[in-house]
C-alpha cells in the first residue's frame, strides 16, 4: 500500500452556465490535469498525486455529475469534453497533459483531438475509447468478474462514489458510453501518447489495447502487472513511475 500527504490539495468550484464543476490543485509546475472515469471521482487519483506535485500543477477534476461537481445540470457524455475546455479557458489554462481513466479516457482523448493546441502529452489509462461492443447485460457479467479482483481498499471508494452520482447518472453516462465511437475523431490528436493498461482488466480488456493502436499510433503500451481496471489504484508504484517518466521525458 502507498500513502500519501494529501493536506496540500485546495478545493476549488467553478461555474460554468447551467454547470458546476469541482476540482482540487496541488503542487508547482506545468499542469497536469486528471480526469477520473464512469462513477468515479477524483478519489481515485489518491495514489498519485504525490508523485506529480515535485514536479507539477496537478488538476484533479470532478466530472459534471459526479463527485463535488453533483448538482441539477446533468451529465452529457457528447457535452464533457466541450466543457472541459471551458474550464481550462477560465483557468487561463493553455496547453497541458491530460491523463484520462477509462470514461474518462475516451473524455480526454476527445479533448485532445478537438483542441489539439491545448494537450502536450496524453495519457490514455484503460480508456474507453472504442465501442465496446456489448450489450447491458455483457457488461454487467463483466463488471462482476472486475469486482471479484478489485481491491479491498479501492470497494469503499468505488461503492461510495456510485451512490453519490445516483442511478439516474450512471445509467445515462453507462448507455451512452455503449454508443460512443471516437475512432473518426482519433486521427486528429497531435499530442504525444502514452496507454496504460491493467493487465486483468474486466470492463475494457487488454485486447482493445491493440485494437486502439490501429486509430492513434500511441508512442508506448505499458502493462501493468497484477493490476485490473484502476491500475492508478491496485499498483500505484509501478503506475507513477510510468507516467512520471512520460510526463518528464526530454526535461
């Protein structure tokens, strides 16, 4: 297990229109922005954030729905990206690395591939950014097999954190992820890419891996040993040293 000092974070809100979205920063440098995936917040970065502030501003963002940024305006996969954006522009944010998780992947590679200029490097973490070509029921017999190898320090987070977006927000953001198909799109990123993918994972499995490289010719296919769908969460070690070495390459 690693832990680390979190009492640095400052939370922070920022009103966008109809929306709210939380976020929490920490450390000194180039940023770096963190984006957690389907029912998740950004708790889920805990066992990494340590590694980043030495050497930078780390964003750790609450996507519209979930976490701190819950409130009436609802979830819209087509919308998070877009939304994204607007918050880096309010942040006076211009160009940045942005690491994406699972959702949260096939988010940011979105981002990355409608705003080009504004993502240096690009860390894709078991995303979802092909469809995943199963129906609900599939994909609840997957998420049971993810669940028994899950780890019993990352089930509290993941239970709490589901319960905290609600049914309603997971079953739009669930089905509209089954539709989603960024391959058309992947093409335009221009940024430098790192995948990472859990070596058991159950949700998005390893094989999508090689799939993915046929529509973004990512740099690197790091394999986390042992790990499952949060690789970020069940090695952190072998996880940050992975991204910090991408992150910092050619400095």
């Amino acid at each position: 297990m690693i832990t680390q000092n979190l009492s640095q974070l400052e939370r922070r809100r920022v009103k966008l229109g109809p929306a709210t979205i939380a976020y929490e920063v920490a450390g000194d440098g180039p940023p770096v922005v963190l984006v957690h995936g389907l029912s998740g917040s950004g708790r889920w970065w805990r066992r990494n954030i340590g590694a980043l502030t030495p050497h930078r501003r780390v964003y750790v963002v609450d996507l519209i729905g979930f976490g701190a940024s819950r409130a009436r305006y609802p979830f819209a996969l087509t919308e998070a990206a877009s939304y994204l954006v607007r918050w880096l522009d309010h942040l006076e944010l211009e160009r940045i690395s942005l690491v994406g998780h699972s959702m949260g992947g096939l988010i940011a590679a979105e981002l990355a591939a409608d705003a080009p200029e504004r993502v240096d490097r690009l860390v894709l973490v078991d995303p979802a950014a092909l469809p995943l070509r199963a129906n609900l029921a599939t994909l609840m017999i997957s998420l049971v097999q993810e669940l028994r190898t899950i780890s019993p320090s990352f089930l509290p987070v993941l239970m709490a954190d589901a319960l905290r977006a609600g049914p309603l927000t997971l079953w739009r953001a669930t089905t509209a992820l089954m539709l989603a198909d960024l391959r058309p799109k992947l093409a335009q990123i221009r940024a430098r890419t790192l995948a990472i993918w859990g070596e058991h994972d159950a949700l998005v499995p390893l094989a999508l891996a090689r799939q993915l490289a046929q529509y973004l010719p990512y740099e690197e296919l790091v394999v986390i040993k042992g790990a499952g769908h949060v690789p970020m969460w069940d090695c952190p070690r072998a996880f940050n040293r992975v991204l910090t070495e991408f992150l910092l390459a050619d400095e």
